[in-house]
C-alpha cells in the first residue's frame, strides 16, 4: 500500500472518530473547577458564582432533593418568542436554592413536586405556573437534555450536578421537559443504564410518557423508587417517534419510604447577591422579535422534525465508511 493510500485512510479514520466524539459530550467538571464556557455558541456561563441574581444567566443546574432543584427556563420573555422551543439553546437555571449563582424560583410557582431516588436515577416531576419563569401562557413545552442534533446540548453548555450517589458529580445523561404548566427532569447515574434511561429522542412524547411518576398538585413528596423501564423500550421491541402507532407510556414504578414537606418555599431576593458578573456572549435568534425557526436544533415538538445526536453521528460514520471504501479501491 503506498504511503499517499494509507494517509488518506488515516485521515478518513481520524475524521470519523472526530465526527462522533463531537456528537456525545465527554468533559467532566466539578463545582469547583467550573469554566466560564463548556461548549462553543453558549449564551450564559457555567461558572455562576454564588448567591443569586433574577437576571443570571448561569446554565448550570442542580438536582439534589425536592428542596435542592433547579429546572430551566428562558432567559427573557416578551411574550411573543420566548416558548420552550424558541429558546431551548439559551436555557436557563432557575433554582430552588441560593447559592449556586442562579436564579431563584419564585414563590408559590410550584404547586406540587414529587422526587425519587432510585437506584439508577433521581427524579422530580410535578406542576405549577411556569410563566412566573418566563414561559408563555399557552405553551405546551418542550425537551431539554445535553445532546442536541448538532451535538450541543439544549441548552447549549447546559450542565448538570447532584449529590444523590454518595458525591457531588456531574451528570451526563439528564432529560427534563417544561411546559408552561408541567415540568420534569431525571438525571441517571453514571454507568451503562444512563443512556436507556436518559433517553432523549422522543421529545415530543412529553413528562408522563418518557418519565411516569405522580404529577398530582397540592402534595410535596420525597421517595425512594424502583428503576422505570428505559423510554420506548417494550421488550425485544424499540419505539420510533414517528411510528404508526404509539405504545402506552410504561407503568409508574412502585416507591417506598416517602416522607411529605408542607410546601416548597422559594425566596426572591431584593438585590442581586451574586458574586458574579454574568453577561450574554450569544445572542439568541428569537430575542429580538426574529423568529428562531432557523435553531439548529430540531427539539421544537413537531411530528417528525426530532433529531439525535446519534443519527447525526453514525450518518456521519457511514460517511466516511464511504468515504475509507473509496479510498480502499485506489
């Protein structure tokens, strides 16, 4: 084989693992080591600082406990272009705590919460009046998770932590949906179920069918709970968003241990008590009346227009499989 044939293999080799890497994102952070920018193209920041600040653009979440969660949300709101699906890219934290550099969820927004821990996974899911937060009257919502269709995720740079598997760790896989009246979010621990479990390609699906558990209001509960069977899987037999016909979500597994908290109260602060200076380094296709129809992500809830990082990938795989055969036949 000559020297110019293995080069071109190399190449084409190189570029292939370059065209997947990109699409699932690896690095790993701490709190403590928080840069200011974890992926190209971000709107906010990772490294939030501390306290809290209504017009924070940290988008970095926690998910520790029903008193000890964030969820997200837009940015801004003018009423118009600030929907779930106008703003997935610039998403961000609006939290239950003060501490972390976020925003801080005003009071009386929730109406009724539910987490569980269970042993592949912690998740909250319940209801409450999200435009407090900026999300349009009306909007049925959309899918937020770390892998977009150019693999960003949704937000971009959004990351997420928690305490819940014996230390404060970064988790890679996460999904979570809002709505201007509905919001869930599980985060799975790190390890081979994450990815099934984490699911994030059936975004028009919504809380109930990708993530079942109680969404009653008027309750705050804590439980400990059984693993669901991961998203779209039904046996030997994979779910397609798209398909001629839909399965039902699986059954709400079974909880243990609960223990309820009266109410959830959040705390708006009277002036910014961030310790951080934090500004905008994108700007946002919607925000200045513009439609964001152009985003190049595809998680907006329309039938059919979803996309994955890992159709992205292995399209991109099969390419260059294409492109190396060529080569082969030199």
């Amino acid at each position: 084989m000559s020297t110019s044939k293995t080069f071109a293999i190399f190449a084409a080799l190189l570029a292939a693992s370059s065209a997947v890497s990109a699409q699932h994102y690896t690095a790993t952070y701490t709190p403590g080591n928080l840069p200011n920018h974890s992926e190209a193209g971000q709107y906010g920041t990772n490294n939030c600082g501390t306290g809290s600040n209504q017009e924070s653009l940290c988008q970095t979440a926690y998910i520790n406990s029903i008193e000890d969660f964030c969820v997200w949300a837009p940015p801004y709101s003018n009423g118009k272009n600030a929907s779930i699906g106008e703003t997935e890219r610039y998403e961000v934290a609006w939290c239950m705590k003060d501490g972390y550099g976020t925003r801080l969820i005003p009071d009386s927004t929730i109406v009724g919460a539910h987490w569980v821990e269970t042993p592949d996974y912690v998740q909250i899911t319940g209801n409450g009046d999200f435009t407090k937060l900026g999300i349009p009257k009306g909007d049925a919502g959309g899918e937020l998770d770390p892998h977009g269709a150019d693999g960003n995720g949704n937000p971009i740079g959004g990351l997420v932590f928690g305490n819940s598997f014996g230390q404060m760790q970064q988790y890679h896989e996460w999904t979570s949906f809002m709505s201007q009246n509905e919001f869930c979010f599980r985060a799975c621990k790190p390890g081979p179920k994450a990815a099934h479990l984490c699911n994030h390609i059936y975004d028009v699906m919504g809380c109930q069918w990708n993530m079942p558990g109680d969404y009653s209001n008027g309750v705050f509960d804590s439980c400990m709970g059984d693993s669901s069977e991961p998203m779209g899987i039904y046996g030997t037999s994979t779910f397609h968003q798209g398909d001629p016909s839909t399965p039902a979500p699986h059954a709400k597994p079974a909880t243990s241990q609960c223990t309820t908290t009266a109410s959830l109260t959040q705390i708006i602060p009277s002036a910014s008590t961030s310790s951080a200076t934090i500004t905008a380094t994108a700007t946002p296709a919607g925000s200045s009346g513009a439609s964001a129809a152009s985003s190049t992500s595809a998680h907006s809830g329309a039938l059919g227009k979803s996309a994955s990082w890992e159709g992205v990938a292995f399209g991109s795989l099969f390419a260059v499989i294409g492109g190396l055969a060529a080569v082969a036949a030199l």
